[in-house]
C-alpha cells in the first residue's frame, strides 16, 4: 500500500522555510520602520529650529532608510502594505514635505520620494498641524505677516485632501486627517487674526504716541 501524502515532510519543510523568510523580512523592515519615523520627527523639529542644514541631512537619511525598508519587503508582496511600512512611508512625506513648504521650494511629490501615493497623501494631510506650530513660532517672533501665506497654504492643503471622498479601504484613514486638518486650519485663521489685530492697533498706538509727541 502506498504512503499517504507522499512527500508531505519535504513540502512543510520548504513552506517553512519561506514563512521563517518572511518573518524575518517582516523583523527587519520594522526595525527599518522605526528609523524612518525618528529620522523623520528629527527632521521636522530642525525645521522648527531653524536648523535648515540639519534638516536636510536627517531627511536625507530618512529617504536612505525608506529604501532600505522597501528593498528588505520587496520580495514579499504580503508585507509591502503592512501598517508598519507605510506609515513610515508618510511620516517620511511629512517631513519632506514640510521642508519644502517652510524653505518655499517645490513639493515633492511620491515619485520623488520612492513612496506610494496614498501614503504620502497622508503625509500631506499630517503637514498641516506642523505649519499651525510654524505660524504660532512666527507670531511670538513678531512675524505675523509672514505667516499668512502659510496660513493660505494650510488651507490649500486641507481642499486637496478633502477631495478625496474614497473609502477607508482605499485612502487609509485619510477623512479623519482631513477632519482634524479642517479644524487646525481654523484655529490657526483664529490665531492669525488676532494676532494681526494686535499688531495693528500696536502700530496705531505708536502712531499717535508720535503725533501727540509731534504736537508739543
């Protein structure tokens, strides 16, 4: 009579050798993932500073590290999408991102980045809450003015991505960024507002503070 499942030890040996591949693909790209995120943060809180130099490096290795994660997943097309992955994707849109928006160069789109599409439309959506942190820094350094265009930009930003009236499924969790953006931009007109009142009525004080000075 002939063995049943002829073969069987060879076949799980093999299968087992491509899920234990997997793992470690998996291991590998989350640790990746993790660098990502940090060399990303790092790069936005440079850019708050001022640190424009430093930021471009830590971005620099960011987009190193991202490649590096892309390439240990390539081979394992269950892993590519993987939450993991592709939030590092738009943590690392974010911050390319933001330094091109607050160094008022061209925005980088997900070819330039090597990233997919919805994940750096998420990053996009995400940029938002660092430009209202750009122009409240801006407001206490007495720079108003020079946060209205990035106030126009946060709104810009915002009717772009609220566009996109897909599915969850589709646009990973897009709608509630836009939602949240929706009220960023808001606070941040608020802000702007009342920081520009301020400036006014600052200048007409000192205005009138010379003419009665003018009249004696």
């Amino acid at each position: 009579m002939s063995e049943p499942l002829k073969g069987l030890d060879e076949i799980v040996e093999r299968v087992y050798a491509h899920v234990a591949a997997i793992d470690a693909a998996r291991e590998e790209a989350f640790r990746l993932s993790r660098e990502v995120v940090r060399a990303a943060s790092t790069t936005i809180k440079h850019m708050h500073r001022g640190e424009v130099e430093e930021a471009r490096a830590r971005l620099g290795e960011a987009g190193e590290l991202v490649e590096q994660m892309l390439a240990a997943v390539a081979d394992y097309p269950q892993l590519r999408y993987v939450g993991f992955v592709v939030d590092a994707e738009k943590e690392y849109a974010e911050a390319a991102l933001v330094l091109a928006a607050i160094t008022k160069e061209k925005a980088p789109g997900p070819e330039d980045l090597g990233i997919d599409e919805i994940a750096w439309l998420n990053g996009l959506a995400e940029v938002v809450g660092e430009l209202r942190r750009h122009i409240l820094d801006l407001i206490r350094g007495g720079r108003a003015r020079d946060a209205e265009g990035y106030l126009a930009l946060m709104e810009d930003i915002y009717l772009h991505t609220v566009s996109f009236d897909y599915p969850n499924a589709i646009t990973a969790g897009l709608r509630s960024r836009t939602d949240a953006a929706r009220g960023l931009v808001e606070r941040a007109r608020g802000e702007l507002t009342m920081a520009l009142e301020q400036d006014e009525l600052t200048r007409r004080i000192a205005a009138l503070r010379d003419d009665l000075r003018n009249t004696k």
